[in-house]
C-alpha cells in the first residue's frame, strides 16, 4: 500500500493535491485486501489518467502506471482499459482465506473490549397497532441518535468501540457546508440544507437518514438503522419515502432523489437500480442515460460509456479572472442570487457599497466551484 500511495502521489501530477498519504495510512488501517483500499482513491486515479492521456507533452502515461503497479503488486492483475484501471486479485481464494484468518485472529484478541451493544428489541414485525412515523428534523447531535450510530456501525460495519466516537459521528454526520438556519429560496414549502430523517417504529428511533435538500432534489448522504430490525427493509422503505416527499414537494427543478454511486458488482449499492426509472452517469460526456436500457451491456462488458458515439461532452467553462474580470463581476451581478427582507434580488440589484464588500468572496467561489454552481445558490 505505501509503495503505491508513494508511487501515485509522486508521479501523477496534481494528484498530490487531491490525496494526503497520511490520511489515507491512517483511514486504512483496518483494511484486509489492497483491494479495498485501492477502490477508496481509484476515482482519482481515473480522472488524473484521463488528463494525462490527453496531454501529450506530460512525461508520464498510463501505460507506465500501470507497468509500475503490476511491478509493485504482483498479487494483482492491473490492465488499462479505454484509459480506466481494472484491477483483480490473481488468487482471490488465498487472500480470502489470510484475510479471514487476520479477522478471527482479530476478533479472539478483542473479544472482551468491542463487544457490539445490544439494543432491546421487544419486537421485530409491525402488527396493525404498530405507528411508523418519519420526522425532518436539524442534523444535529443527539445521544439518542449517536447510540443508533455506535450500535449500527459496530454490528454493521464491524467497527470497533474505540472507532466510534461522538466527535466522529459528529464531523460525518452533523456538520454541514450549510448554514445552520437553512432559507428557502423558491416558497415551495421546504428549505435548503442538510436534515436527518428520523424513523420511529411506535416511538422507538429505529432509523436515520443524513439527506440533503439542493435546488434539483434531495441527495441521500448516509443511512443508518437498528440491526434488531434489519428484517424490515428500512433503507428501501427510507428510499421509498424520499421518493413520495419528493412528489409531494417537488416541481419542474425540484424533483431528483439522488442515491449516489451504483456499482454492478457490489450486492449492497447494485440495489439502487431496483428504483425506476433511474439514470447512470455517463463517465464520458457526463450526460444522464437510463439505467434499464443500459444495464445489460454494463453487466457484460465492465466500464462502459453510455452515451452514443458523436455526443460530446458537458464542458464547464473556464473561469479566466485575469483575462475577463469584466465578464465574470457582470455574470455575479445578474445571477447571484440574494435573500432579502424585500425578497429575492440579484447581486446587482443591491447597494454598490454591499457589492463591493461582497465580490471578493463570490468571484472565489466562482472560481472554486464553477458559474454553474453559483448561479443556483441563493445566499442569504
């Protein structure tokens, strides 16, 4: 693992300002197979490949990347494909088998510390007295919910009692890019932000979801339940009532339920195709195509682009200040958008000496996050 994170970070250029070797040293320390830890920052390796098959002047290519890490690992199969890497273990069964054998040596070691808290469970199946209720409530920090988040993460994901800390649950799950008292810029009757959708099963939090509301829809952060209650389904049944809220609430804009990456070959995200109709990604043209009519050929071929031959793709255009400062200050004033006492207003449509104050920070965030990005937030 070190060699190759030494490897990457010091020979793709830029890519060292995307992964800190450190971080990912300490994140992966529980790690069994490369191949879990590889699949963390595969995506950017992906993307630094794309860029550096396209430029011609670079003193580093793919194909010596990939000669490079078949040298390094040499329990791994790794092949270059339409510019995307592949990797496959060479004997699965073998590092199965040592993987396993670490985990039980593991587990009798720490038998006694992390021992998974139980929750009481009176009952698993809803009878006809049984009340389900969904709450939107602040993504805040609860002891109830953080109790939630240390018996799921433990029995789930088998974490330790040591690794599940109120801070951490806290930075994952409570914090937000948001602002805390989150302003509703369309009056459809709901607010943009970051939210838990709480479920309770006759009182009893039995489920949290981390959602949140953008100017296109919702976004399904993270799912958390009671395993007590696995039997019942509740992340289907939370994805389902995201998707009723969203015809209720929604509109011609306001109308996506974004659930995230699907993987084909993983049990625990291939589900998400299960709700129709849903759209892939192209990873080419960065176009949305049906999930259904291009399914079969994903699950034959491995890597696939979705959009036909001959469509471009979406290009986000560049933001120059030192060339077109004029251009870019006139795009902030007509479509940076401003909540008022008066209503909503554009940049433009307030006192100069508020424009002045505030330019700075829009023509960095222009910068940072792109005119698309800025042109659907409405600041407050």
């Amino acid at each position: 693992r070190e060699t190759v994170v030494q490897f990457i970070t010091e020979n793709c250029i830029g890519l060292r300002e995307l992964i800190k070797p450190e971080e990912i040293g300490l994140k992966e320390q529980k790690r069994k197979q490369f191949g879990d830890f590889f699949s963390n920052i595969i995506f950017l390796v992906n993307a630094k490949l794309k860029k550096i098959s396209q430029d011609k002047t670079t003193r580093f290519s793919p194909e010596n990347l990939i000669v490079a890490l078949n040298n390094s690992l040499p329990n791994y199969s790794i092949t270059l494909q339409n510019q995307f890497i592949q990797l496959k273990s060479k004997d699965s069964d073998s590092v199965e088998k040592n993987s396993k054998r670490e985990d039980e040596q593991e587990e009798h070691k720490t038998k006694t510390q992390n021992k998974t808290p139980k929750r009481e469970c009176p009952q698993t199946t809803p009878t006809a007295t049984t009340t389900i209720t969904t709450t939107l409530t602040p993504s805040t920090y609860t002891k109830e919910k953080f109790n939630l988040f240390k018996v799921y993460q433990m029995s789930v994901h088998k974490d330790s009692a040591s690794e599940v800390t109120k801070e951490g649950f806290k930075d994952f799950l409570c914090e937000t890019p948001f602002t805390n008292n989150p302003i509703s810029c369309s009056n459809e009757g709901y607010q943009y932000g970051t939210f838990h959708m709480e479920y309770r099963l006759d009182g009893r939090l039995v489920g949290v979801e981390v959602l949140d509301i953008l100017p296109s829809g919702a976004s399904s952060v993270y799912f958390i339940y009671d395993p007590a209650y696995e039997k019942l389904g509740l992340g289907r049944y939370s994805a389902l009532k995201q998707i009723e809220w969203l015809k209720e609430k929604g509109n011609e804009t306001f109308r996506y339920y974004y659930m995230g990456y699907w993987i084909g070959t993983c049990a625990k995200m291939r589900y998400k195709g299960e709700y129709e109709p849903s759209e892939l990604l192209c990873p080419e043209t960065y176009r949305w195509y049906g999930l259904k009519e291009n399914i079969a050929r994903i699950d034959q071929n491995g890597y696939q682009r979705l959009a036909p031959e001959g469509v471009d793709p979406i290009e986000e255009m560049d933001v120059d200040l030192k060339k077109d400062m004029q251009k870019w200050v006139k795009f902030i004033q007509e479509h940076v958008k401003i909540s008022a006492k008066q209503g909503e207003l554009t940049l433009g449509q307030i006192m100069p000496q508020f424009q002045k104050k505030y330019m700075p920070m829009f023509l960095q965030t222009l910068t940072y996050m792109g005119y698309d990005f800025l042109s659907t937030i409405c600041f407050k």
